[in-house]
C-alpha cells in the first residue's frame, strides 16, 4: 500500500489555475512528492486534476512554507496563484493570522493577508523588464 492512500488533501483553484493542496506540517510529503505520483495525481482525465501539487510545510523562517511542484513533478520557485491558495488555506487551519502572514517560498519570504472581501491578497515586488530578476529562479509553468 502506497503511504498517500487515504492522505487528505484539498482541491483549490485561483485565478484559472487549479492544485491539490495538502497540509504536510506534520506529516511530510513522502510519495506524493515523487514525480510519477504528481504526474498521477495531477492528470485531468484519469486523476484529480491539477496544475501542480502544494505542500503547506512548517517554517522557521515564516507563519508556513510552500513548496510548489508543477503536474510535471518539477520544482517552482513561486507561483502567485499557488501563494493566493495558501494563503486561504493556512488561515483555514488556523495557521496563520488572516490580517498579516507569512509564507516562505522559493523565491523568499512573500506577506499576504485575508482581505475584508474574504480574497487573499499577496505583495509581489513589481518587475522591471529592463532589470530582471537574477537568476536562478524558476517559474511556474501551469
């Protein structure tokens, strides 16, 4: 028997794209961080159906940590719309306070908060497409 049979998960969507999201702040990822699970796991036609898995993980640096692999098992730096997810879901496990948070990612600390309207809202620092980034970082693809 595979250790993720009878894991719980939550299916979320934000701004178009879709992910299996699951609280691994107590119990790790295991498989489901294994590429071919994700794969499964992800595929619209025979699976749940998703852009891409999300663990919620314990943080030293943060309220939570998000780890984002896209359907392909390939690890993601950030995704903004993952980040939205999180933020919903950490405060709903009560994780988090929903007026100010903290999520660790990939591409660091990003602050988010539960808006009167009941939305997440995420600060992303605005970019310059004259002075990008430096590298590495990894987009999602979803």
């Amino acid at each position: 028997m595979s250790s993720y049979a009878g894991r719980e998960f939550v299916k979320m969507s934000g701004s178009g794209n879709d992910f299996v999201m699951v609280d691994a702040r107590r119990k790790p990822p295991g498989e489901l961080a294994d590429a071919k699970v994700i794969g499964r796991l992800c595929a619209r036609a025979t699976g749940i159906g998703a852009d891409g898995i999300v663990f919620l993980e314990q943080s030293e640096k943060a309220d939570v940590k998000l780890t984002y692999l896209n359907s392909d098992g390939s690890l993601a730096d950030l995704c903004g719309n993952a980040t939205l997810c999180t933020t919903r879901l950490a405060v709903r496990l009560g994780a988090a306070n929903p007026d100010a948070l903290s999520i660790e990612t990939g591409a660091g600390i990003i602050r988010a908060r539960i808006l009167e309207s009941g939305q997440p809202e995420i600060d992303l620092a605005r970019l310059d497409p004259d002075n990008p980034p430096p590298a590495p970082w990894t987009p999602h693809r979803g």
